[in-house]
C-alpha cells in the first residue's frame, strides 16, 4: 500500500492570453518603470553658504543611520533573550545579551563619542 505517490507528474499548463492584454500589461509594467525611475531619480539639494554646515548636516545624516542599525540590533537582542528564556538555552541567552548590548553601545554611538571627546 503506498500513501504518496512519487511518479504522479503535474502537469502545469498557463491559460492563454490574448494579444490586447499583453500590450496593455507591457505598457503598464514599462510605466511603473519609468515612473519609478524618475521618482529615485530626482533629489531636492539644498545648498548651504557654510561648507561647515554642510559638513554638521552629513554627520547628522550618519549618525541616524548608525542609530536606526542600533536600534534594530537592539530588537533583535530583545528578541533573542526572550526566545532563550522560553527555550532554557544559556548559550542563545548569552548572544542574546550580547547582541542587546551591542545595539545598545550602536543606539548612543554619538553621545558616547561626545563624551569621550568632551
């Protein structure tokens, strides 16, 4: 008695599709394409008369970005500690802990460097 049948061949067939609708997705996928590309495209440069400013407004820029990447390393640790204490594993715990502490240091990376460098 065999329960699956292993030289069962499925046998996928498309439904047609006629020529008009063909066009019309051709058009439509060319259009979301080219109005994608125009929208990544164009950016709004604000120009600043200080090259100080300037250089303040990329660090800020940065420095977000740095604080977005600890604060998902943060969420993952929190994930990881939690999924350890469910499962009793003390080695999941420790990278848990370990992985929280990182996203921690990463989430202040600016005021640490601040107060280090007064």
């Amino acid at each position: 008695m065999s329960v699956f049948k292993k030289n069962e061949k499925k046998n996928t067939n498309r439904l047609p599709m006629p020529d008009k609708v063909k066009k019309g997705y051709r058009y439509y996928c060319s259009l979301v394409a080219a109005v994608a590309l125009m929208g990544c495209c164009t950016m709004t440069a604000f120009a600043a008369d200080d090259p100080l400013t300037v250089i303040n407004n990329l660090s800020e820029f940065i420095f977000g970005l740095i604080r977005a990447v600890g604060l998902i390393l943060l969420g993952w640790g929190i994930v990881q500690v939690g999924l350890s204490l469910q499962s009793h594993d003390p080695s999941q715990r420790s990278n848990g802990f370990l992985t929280l502490a990182g996203g921690v240091i990463i989430t202040f990376a600016k005021e640490i460097l601040t107060l280090i460098t007064g």
